[in-house]
C-alpha cells in the first residue's frame, strides 16, 4: 500500500518543495507542512469511504439506556471510530436493512415499539468514553447484536511520527505542496501542478475502487428476467 | 458517485508570483554608529565586530594571529614587558621597559643588542640613511647600524653627543633629522645638520643644525608637541589641536632658516604613535576621531578631514576615560597595506595592569576602489605593532611578538603555536585556550557579530512576509543568522536573579536583563564545508545548513522593518558574499 508515515512525508514534502532538506534544517517549515498535513488528510479521508480505512464491529446494546457497551476501537487498540459520521452502516441481528438514523422530529421515543431500533448520536457529555458515539432507540428488550461498519483513524497520528497515514502518499504529496505554494506566493503555475496532480490522483484513487472487477453480489442461479404486477391480474 | 473536488478553479496568475527576492552585496560602508540605524542604508552596518570589507568585496572575519616569538625569560625581558616595536632591515626591534633594545628575526631568534639606556616608557623610530634612530625621552637617542651594532647616536666629526637632544619623537625628512618632545622644551624642534643624523646644534663645523621654536606659531590649544610626521615635502609637526606645515632646507645664506607654511587648527594629535604616513595622506587619531590632511588636486595646498566621522561617538567614548599619560604612550596606529587598512588601537583602561583589551578602530582605505569603511576589532590587547617592508603587520603584547595574518598567510584564529580552542571552537571564559598540541592548531576561536541596519524594502508602512533566505559565502566557518522585527532588538524582563552577594532582592525579584529578542534563528556553515566524513579533524556529526545549497531555507517572519544579526565564534575561513531574501509585501494593516 503506497502509505507513509509522517516522518517520511514531512522531508519529501520539503523536497519537493525544492527546499533544502534534512534533519532539523527547516524548522520554521516544518511545523507548517505537518498542519497542512492535516488539513490534506482531513480532505482526503472523507472524500470517499475507502475501503482501506473501514473497519466493522459487533457491539451489544445497554438494556436500559441503549449505549453501546463497548468502545469503537480496533482490537488491537491501533485505530478508533472518532465521529458518528465515520459510521456507514449498523445492522440489527439479522436484520436485512440497515437502521435509519432517529429521525429528528420524533415527539416521544417510546412509542416507537416493535421495530428493531434507531440510531441516535449521542449527545455531548452523553458518551462516557468518547468512542460509544450512539445508542439504540428505543432501547431494546433483551440481548442485541448489532454489527457495526465505520472508518477508522489510526491513534496518535500525526503526534506520533512513526504511524502511518492510510491515504494515498501522492495525494498527500501534492495537496500539502498546493496549499504550501498558494500560501508562499510560489509560481501559479506550479501551485496550479501540484492542484492539478491532486485532484487526479485522488479522483483517480477513488476511480480504481469504483471501477474494481471484484463482483459485488455473488449469489447464483439464474435472476428472473420479468415479473407479474400482481393488481393487474385481480 | 459524484465526484468530491477539493479546491475551486482558480483565476489565471500571471507568470510571476507576488514573493520578491532581495540580494545585497555591497558592503562597503562599514561600520556606522554616528546615523540612526533606522535610516541607514544596507551597505553600512550598525556593529561589525572582528569583520572587515575584504580585498574582493566580501565581509570576512579578520585574519587572526600567530606567535612569532615569546620574549618572556631571563635571556630577554627578564621580568620587563615590550614598549615599542619597528621593523628595519628583516628584523623586528623592540625596546623594552627596561630600556634594552632587541632583535628578532622572522624565525624567532632574537638577540640583544644594546642596554645602555634606563627605565622606558616611550620609544619613537626613524630611517636615517639605511640606518635606525630610537629616541625614549630619557636617554640620548641610539643609533643601530645596517648589521644591527646599537650605541648611541654621535655628531661622527668629534664621536661625542653631547650635543644630541634628548626627546621623544624623532623623524627623517628632505635629509634632516628632527627630534621634538623635549620635556625641557615641549614647543621646540632640533633640527640636525643637513645630511647628518648626529650633528646637532653646538656641535663643530660644518654644521647647519638648527634649533626652532614653535611656540609663537601655535593660535590655539596648548603649545605641546605631541609627534612629528614627513608627508611629502612637508614636515608635519602635531600639537593637540594644531597641526603645522614647515618646510625645511631654506637656506639665508648659510643658515637653514626653516618655513611653517601653514597652521591647521582644530586638527591635532594625542599622540605620536598614531601617525601614519600613506602616501597621499596622513592619518592621525586626536580627541575627537581620527583625522588626516592631503594634498588638493589642483591648488596643491594641503586640506584636513575627519574621515572617522561616522565612528566617532565610539572612537570619543573608549579615548574619553584615557588620561594624558596614556593618550601619549599607549594609543598608537599601524598601517597594514596588504589590506588597506590603517589601523588605529585604543586601550579600554588608563590603567596599564587593568587593560583587557586594545579596541581596533579599522580603517579600510582605498581611493581609487572609493572603498571608506571602518571596522571593529575586538578581542585583542596589543602594546605595540609595526609594519614589515613585505607588507606584513607585527603586533606585540607586553611579552610576546605575534605575526597579523592576509591572504598569503591566512591564520584564521587568533595567538596560533600560544594556545588551541576546544573542538566545537569554543575557548575558556577568559579568553585563553589549552596549550598547542601540534602545528596544525587552529589557535583561539575569533568571536564576530554583524549587525545590518533596519531595512522596510523600500516601503516603510507595508507588512512584508518573509519567506526564505540564502547566503553565498566561502570558508568553512559557522555563522548564525539571526532576524529581528518592528525595532524590537531586546527583550526586557525581570528576571529572578541576584546581587552579587548571592542574597535575593526582598521582592522576589532581580535585576532587568535585556535578552535579544530574535523572530527567526538559524545557524549555517559556510560554502566550502563538505559534510560529515569528508571534512578533516573537528568534524561535526551532524553537520550544519550549507550555504552552498541553492535550494530555499524556510524564512517565515511577519514585520514592517526587518534587522539580521550574523554572528558566531570561529577559527575557520569565513567569508560573506551576498544575503540573498525571499519575502511578499502585503497591505499596511499589521
């Protein structure tokens, strides 16, 4: 996987900057690169759910207030869900569909009965550890599974050099090279590149998901060619 | 899926981006603490400690020093320190305090060569007819011969010099021997007979000597004689706030009748020692700056000037605690004309023992190259120097005798074969270094701060953006580049520090100490340095930024008016060429 941690990022960043490069040399650079960094890899991880930084989850609901019981972090303790927005999908046991999110102009939760439950973000101080993120409403009588899907963000990165950033070195590359240039009143035309190499790889990255031969239904027999509107034939 | 674009379109640029880049080069204004440094252009440099304007235009650490020779011992001083040096036919003479006279040749051997005179606190030197004349004031003046025999200067027709004067100064010009500074008689001149140096005045004929008064010429300040001078064909005779013009060799019959031309007032000098004849001009250091007189294209009449304007409020502060005794006898100037510099030394104390440094004002001098900086030398504490008919500069301590270095022998660090610095070219707190361990000793690290004025680039109330910057220099020294920003130089605070008692101040707190305040520092090695593992001894690991990159250093600084401040310590080569500065120019909202 072309992914780098920071401390590569950082000096190649700065090369290709045409900037002198080495250890400790651009300090009144550096700093700025890795906050741009940020920016980029902000930009860019939610730009399109990769299937890279996906990660799923089973978690069991609390009988009486509804929060999930576990934390949304990965088993080995490397990388957390950090948003409700970085869940994609949660499924009820066995349910078919995935749960809908409450909807926000629900009068009284309760009198929602008999259906498997709504996702509903947890408020600010709700969430007693930070990486419960929601609750099923209503709450739910008896034990719950519920099958998580969400996007991951390795812990520590960018405080701790060594981690890797899982996006596309090259779109980092070049995202922090365009806002570096803009901002330093560098050549248009090469602040415009360096735009220009971003937007396509990342679209290109985005393509090569999109575009993927892996089938996504695999079921066999054969799928019917036609059906019978069954209110035409009373 | 529609695809996400991060960035909106921008507008087409033009080609050239709004980051401006500046490179200054020119530097040969020298140091200036007579202007406000907020109104100074970049040429001139508001400190310029142990820098000077180089032969090819760049800004490089002087030369340093090298032991010639340690006259220290029973054989030589024997407990007396070094009053005077001069240079005559290969060899250095030195006149101690005891009042014996040495030679020194280049390769240190030293002998003594006379003895005869007493106590001395004064010695002036001159050429006569291939032969060396040293007067004290004291004693009846020597003569040394061409083979360096010394014994006192005689009238040759009757071998005695009962007639010679005993003064301080003596000079040669258009074939007479003149001496001054008689204490008996500060006002007169003794001129000797006309191509004779012993003949004086009562001495048997043929003789035209000639005793002459100079008291009732004098219109202002006191009528002292404080050093004598040849420029061209007039002799120069200095008291402190005159300067006279006489011509020697008219004759009203038989009798040498001399001819002051002119008197130049308020322009003086406080000492013999600090006349420096060039050729076209003469330099002399009085009470306010240093001063010189030359000759007017057309008219040919001989003008003053003070060409030390622009240092005098330094030069005034450093003579100012110095009384009589020591503006006399331990003020003093050299020319070194390898470089083109008159160098002119001031001690920092009246008291002799209590002298820790002889402050250099440097004068880099070049008509034709319409080069005028002066300098600043520091870190050096020197009794005496002279200049060698190779162009080379001898600088003597109390004890000891030093070689000044130049571009044919480039010593880089100061008392070279006395003392080495530590690797990472630092030194003890006193100034002194560990003993030599071999001929490849570097000597002692030379400190050195550049200090440019404030600079707005050209558009004073704008804020500018600073976004790289670059040297070109040669050597291998290290520098550190330091910008300050909006006049702020210092940073003032309390600070918990305490009397030097050790007690804390009952408030808690301390003395203020002003901190240099920089918004940017960074320090550099210079273009010739080639990386760890190539470098000889002394290499550091690690290394430092080469200036010889052409590639950008990140230079991020918001001002209005922008200072750098290059300084470092070093016993390496360095030389500055340019500063090279990226910034943008933004609005006047700050």
């Amino acid at each position: 996987m072309p992914y780098q941690t920071t401390a590569n990022l950082v000096p190649r960043i700065i090369r290709r900057l045409t900037q002198v490069p080495g250890t400790g040399t651009q300090i009144y650079a550096e700093d700025r690169i890795l906050e741009i960094l940020k920016e980029v890899y902000r930009q860019a991880a939610r730009a399109y759910w990769w299937p890279d930084m996906m990660l799923r989850f089973d978690v069991v609901p609390d009988q009486t207030s509804g929060i999930i019981t576990s934390d949304l972090i990965s088993a080995n303790g490397v990388a957390r869900v950090e948003n409700f927005s970085d869940i994609r999908s949660v499924f009820y046991n066995d349910y078919p569909r995935p749960l809908a999110q409450l909807p926000g102009n629900i009068s009284t939760a309760s009198l929602l009965t008999g259906i498997p439950g709504y996702l509903s973000p947890l408020g600010y101080g709700e969430d007693p550890t930070g990486f419960r993120l929601f609750k099923l409403v209503p709450v739910p009588s008896g034990t719950v599974n519920l099958h998580v899907l969400a996007r991951i963000t390795p812990r520590n990165i960018f405080t701790d050099v060594n981690v890797v950033i899982p996006i596309d070195e090259f779109i980092l590359i070049n995202g922090v090279g365009y806002k570096y240039c803009v901002e330093d009143g560098h050549n248009p035309a090469a602040a415009e590149q360096f735009r220009n190499t971003f937007e396509s790889e990342l679209a290109g990255a985005i393509d090569e998901y999109d575009s993927q031969p892996i089938p996504l239904d695999t079921r066999t027999g054969s799928i019917p060619g036609s059906f019978m509107d069954p209110d035409l034939y009373l | 899926m529609v695809r996400p674009t991060i960035t909106k379109p921008i507008r087409q640029q033009p080609r050239s981006g709004p980051t401006q880049a500046a490179t200054l080069r020119d530097f040969n204004g020298g140091w200036n603490v007579a202007d406000s440094d907020l109104n100074l252009s970049p040429r001139f440099a508001k400190k310029q400690i142990n820098l000077m304007r180089a032969l090819d235009g760049s800004v490089q650490v002087r030369w340093g020093t090298k032991l010639l020779k340690d006259m220290t011992g029973a054989s030589i001083l024997n407990g007396a320190t070094i009053v005077d040096v001069f240079y005559f036919n290969g060899r250095v003479v030195t006149v101690a305090s005891s009042g014996d006279v040495f030679t020194t040749a280049a390769d240190g051997t030293t002998v003594t060569r006379n003895t005869a005179w007493g106590a001395t606190t004064f010695a002036s030197f001159t050429l006569f007819n291939n032969q060396l004349i040293i007067c004290n004031g004291v004693n009846k003046p020597l003569l040394m011969k061409a083979d360096y025999t010394t014994d006192f200067l005689v009238d040759l027709a009757t071998t005695s010099n009962v007639n010679t004067p005993i003064g301080l100064y003596c000079t040669t010009h258009n074939q007479y021997l003149v001496i001054a500074g008689d204490p008996s008689n500060v006002s007169r001149l003794y001129i000797s007979n006309k191509a004779t140096s012993g003949t004086f005045l009562s001495d048997p004929a043929p003789n035209d000597a000639v005793n002459f008064e100079l008291g009732s010429f004098i219109n202002e300040g006191d009528a002292i004689i404080t050093g004598l001078g040849s420029f061209r064909d007039q002799l120069v005779v200095f008291t402190r706030e005159a300067v006279l013009l006489i011509t020697l060799g008219i004759y009203d019959g038989i009798t040498h009748v001399p001819k002051v031309n002119d008197v130049i007032p308020a322009n003086g000098a406080i000492s013999h020692r600090t006349i420096v004849g060039l050729g076209q001009d003469m330099q002399f250091a009085d009470l306010i700056g240093i001063a010189a007189i030359s000759r007017a294209l057309f008219t040919g009449q001989i003008q003053p000037d003070r060409v030390s304007r622009l240092v005098d409020p330094a030069f005034q502060k450093t003579v100012n605690p110095l009384g009589n005794t020591s503006l006399l006898n331990r003020v003093f100037s050299v020319f070194n004309r390898r470089d083109n510099q008159i160098m002119h030394f001031v001690p920092n104390n009246d008291v002799a023992a209590s002298t820790l440094e002889t402050r250099g004002f440097i004068h880099t001098y070049s008509k034709a190259q319409k080069i005028n900086a002066f300098h600043d030398f520091r870190n050096w504490n020197w009794i005496a120097a002279c200049k060698t008919s190779e162009g080379r500069v001898v600088f003597a301590n109390t004890t000891k005798l030093y070689f000044y270095g130049n571009e044919d022998n480039q010593y880089s660090g100061d008392y070279i074969g006395e003392y080495e610095g530590f690797s990472d070219d630092t030194m003890f707190t006193d100034g002194t270094g560990l003993s030599p361990s071999s001929d490849a000793d570097l000597g002692l690290p030379i400190p050195f701060i550049w200090e440019l004025p404030w600079a707005d680039m050209k558009s004073r109330t704008s804020s500018k953006m600073s976004r790289g910057i670059g040297f070109d220099t040669s050597g291998t020294g290290r520098f550190t580049c330091a910008m300050f920003t909006d006049n702020i130089l210092y940073d003032y605070r309390l600070s918990v520090s305490y009397y030097y008692d050790g007690l804390k101040m009952l408030d808690g707190y301390g003395d203020t100490s002003a901190q240099l305040a920089p918004s940017a520092i960074m320090p550099f090695v210079a273009g010739d340095y080639r990386g760890f593992g190539v470098n000889p001894l002394t290499q550091w690991f690690g290394d430092a930024r080469p200036t010889s990159d052409e590639r950008l250093y990140a230079w991020n600084s918001k001002y209005n008016i922008m200072k750098l401040r290059l300084s470092g310590t070093t016993s390496k080569p360095l030389r500055f060429i340019t500063i090279k500065f990226h910034y943008e120019t933004g609005t006047v909202m700050r």
